[in-house]
C-alpha cells in the first residue's frame, strides 16, 4: 500500500510538472449570434494572454506561480488564465498533501488571491 502510495505521488507530481509548464488559455467572455451564444476559445488565446502580458494586464505564469508556492501548500496540477467580467484572473488547481484539491483563483494584474475554494 505504502509503494503504491508513493507511486500515485510520483505520478502526481510528473503531471503537476508537465500541465504547469502548459497552462491553458481561456476567455470566457461570449458572443451572442443568433440564439447561441459562441465562446471564443480558439487557437488565438494563447497570442491574447501574451499579447496581455506583454501590455501589462496581466503577471508572466512564473510570477504568479511563485506567490502561490510562498501562500499555498501542494503542486500545482493545472493552471488556466480566464477574462472573467473584464478581469484577467489565473485559476490554479493544487493537489494537497493529504490528496484534497483545491481550486485557488488569482487577480492576474495584481497577484492577489481572489478566491479560495476546497474540492
């Protein structure tokens, strides 16, 4: 039990590794046509997020990653930048310790937490 228990923590912790260093991009701002409304989430978000950065709306992912390593205790296993009502906002899942998710969402131009929530 004991080696499988450290298996599924080494696991764990290659996918932390591998989904932080490809955070995925969103804008979840909609248009409406027609009756439907169509999400924007095409392979443009990734050039709006740096074009983003590079204007200043928003932190690089490695600012923003070491605040949340010095406020919150885990492995990053997911990251995700969203425009949520004009906001940029990284959304981090992080896997505990004892195993518990935790979703925690952070203000992209400032750094600060906005939101903790406990899976």
């Amino acid at each position: 039990m004991k080696r499988a228990r450290t298996i599924f923590t080494g696991l764990c912790l290659a996918a932390a590794v591998l989904l932080s260093s490809l955070p995925s991009w969103a804008d979840s701002d909609c248009k409406h046509r027609g009756g439907a409304h169509k999400h924007r989430h095409d392979d443009h978000d990734h050039d709006r997020a740096l074009n983003a950065v590079r204007r200043g709306e928003v932190m690089p992912l490695e600012q923003v990653m070491a605040i949340v390593s010095a406020n919150f205790k885990g492995d990053v296993v997911h990251t995700r930048l969203e425009r949520e009502n004009g906001i940029w906002v990284y959304e981090l899942k992080i896997l505990a310790r004892n195993g518990r998710m935790r979703e925690v969402y952070i203000n992209a131009k400032s750094g600060k937490p906005m939101n903790v929530e406990d899976d």
